[in-house]
C-alpha cells in the first residue's frame, strides 16, 4: 500500500482556489475596517483564532468522547459458550 495520497485534477484546482480565498480573506481583514461592539473584536485576525481554538475543541472533544463511548475491538465476536 502506497503511503503517498494522490490528488485529482480537480482536487488541485479546489485546493487552489480555496488557498486564493483565504489568502484574498487574510488581505481583507488589515483593508476592511471593522465596526465592533467589543474590544476584542477589533483585534486582527480574531475571528481566524476563535474559529481555529473552536475547531480543535470540537475535535479534542471528539477523540475524547470516542474513549469514553468505544466498544472493545472482538465486541461482536460470536462466543463459543453461546
């Protein structure tokens, strides 16, 4: 089995495009002035952290809750007393 993960040419050019927006977005929020209700808002780059710190919650809570709720691997092996 090959470790190395092959891309389509259509996957290429989603992967491009999606960097293009980001990159179009990370130039937006030091151009776009910003109306904030909180200090904090007004920070650069605060929605990009806060949706990062979001995501890894969410994930660390995933793996998390998969240790908690996982079944043993031979859960449903037939047993020879049955």
């Amino acid at each position: 089995m090959s470790d190395k993960v092959e891309i389509s040419k259509s996957g290429r050019r989603f992967i491009g495009a999606l960097m293009v927006v980001c990159a179009a977005l990370l130039v937006a929020e030091f151009i776009i002035h910003r109306h904030a209700y909180f200090a904090l808002e007004a920070t650069p780059l605060f929605f990009a952290l806060f949706g990062f710190a979001a995501f890894c919650v969410v994930v660390g809570g995933g793996v998390l809750l998969r240790k908690l709720v996982m079944r043993p691997t031979d859960y449903y092996q037939d047993d020879d007393n049955a």
